[in-house]
C-alpha cells in the first residue's frame, strides 16, 4: 500500500499495482503498456490534471513549471524509471552504477531524475541517451542536459531545466534507483505513469493510470461539442447550461 496527499492534506491509501509486468510483454492493465502509452501520446496534459484534480480530488501530480520539452513539439509518455543522485564529489563506483542503471531501464519507460536541486552538472548527454533508446526507453526527465545537437538528432524526448557542458562526473552522483523519488511536491513511485506535453510534466498512480486515461479521452471527445457549441455563436451562459465548460 501507499499514499497520496488528497486535497483536504489528508493521506488516503492507495492500492498499487506491480511496477512491473511479470512476464515480458505482459500487463496489469485491461491493454498492453504499449498501447497504454500510445493513446495517452494522444492526450494534453490539461485533461489529464483535471482528472486527478476534479474526480481523484488530487491536487499535487504536477511537476515543477521548470521541466520543459527541449523542443515545444516534444511530448512523451510512459512508466516511470526513477533516479535518484545529488551533487557529491566523490567518484568510487559511480560510473558502475550508472551503466547498471542504464541496463536496468525497460521498454516503455521514462527515466525521471530527483536530482536534489542541481543546478550545475548534466546528468544526461548523447552516450545515456543511445543507450537508453537501445533498452526502449521513451524520454527523459532531468535537470541539466548536455551534447544537445546529439538529443535533438537522435529525436529522444527530453524535458529538462537546463543546458549545460559539466559533465557530472566529479560533480554529481547517481545514489540509487527504482525508489520513490520527490519532484517538487510529488512524490513518484516507481512504474507510476509520466506524461509530458509543451504544458509540463504530469505524473499519474499506476493503480488509476487506464481509468485516468479513459476519463481524460472523454473530455476530448466532450470538448469537441463545447467547441462546436462556441463556434456556433452560442452564448458562453448557454455553453454551460448546455453541460460546457471554459
């Protein structure tokens, strides 16, 4: 079991799935993860807060404004791989934890950093990201970012805070891996689905994550009559008696 902060500040417990399917390819979901992410690449972010704010009664799933996609069109989706690292000088081990990580990753997943407030190193360059696409790995969630050409030539979604040419060798270690981590005011748990669009970065409990993406797919399909509704002249007092929204 864990918990999620309700609107009232209250913790109320949530059942959570696996982190992980048992058998490769396989689901805890009614689809496959595959589809899963597809259909939620189909999505905005708006809707999807406003499912866990309006229905989940869940007020904190956003991740601080500062993630931004490197480039606006970017968007990714997927179960989240989470990292946790902090400014640190020492360098035994690191670079052997950091190649186990990569291995680590899974098809289908977005590697999320708790980098504990770093504002100097790249944690992520051209060589993480090869090896990352290699494993199926779907975007990237980090602070600094560094070889950019080399991101952007390789079309890996990443949102980021910050360009940088530090390497974080020396400056910055990787501590552990598929933990929870904190990101701003969320907490994210391991295999929890991430979702980023120009609008920022989303994170969604993996035990709602198919149902959250059912109830965001109808207010698409609703806002298309309230669109019709708008630009057909209606009043906007008549767009909400007529079940519409702004």
């Amino acid at each position: 079991m864990s918990t999620k902060p309700h609107a009232n500040g209250k913790d109320t417990a949530v059942q959570l799935a696996p982190t992980r399917p048992e058998t490769p390819g396989s689901s805890v979901y009614p689809v496959s993860i595959a589809e899963m992410r597809e259909r939620y690449l189909k999505l905005y972010t708006g809707a999807v807060n406003d499912v866990l704010r309006f229905t989940y009664k869940m007020q904190t799933t956003c991740l601080p404004a500062h993630f931004a996609p490197l480039r606006e069109g970017m968007k990714l989706a997927g179960q989240a791989f989470t990292v946790k690292g902090a400014p640190d000088i020492t360098t035994d081990g690191e670079m052997e934890t950091r190649a186990r990580m990569l291995e680590t990753l899974h098809e289908d997943s977005v590697v999320i950093w708790d980098c504990t407030g770093d504002t100097v190193t790249a944690q992520w360059g051209e060589v993480m990201t090869m090896a990352a696409q290699r494993i199926g790995c779907r975007g990237a969630v980090i602070n600094g970012i560094r070889d950019t050409q080399a991101i952007l030539d390789l079309g890996f979604p990443v949102f980021y805070q910050y360009k940088t040419n530090t390497g974080m060798m020396g400056r910055f270690r990787l501590y552990h891996y598929q933990k929870p981590i904190l990101m701003g005011d969320v907490v994210v748990e391991p295999g929890d689905w991430i979702f980023g669009d120009i609008d920022g970065v989303i994170s969604i409990p993996k035990a709602i994550a198919y149902d959250v993406l059912l109830a965001a797919e109808k207010i698409l399909d609703r806002e298309v009559v309230i669109r019709d509704m708008v630009e057909s002249g209606m009043k906007p007092t008549d767009v909400v008696k007529n079940g519409g929204y702004f």
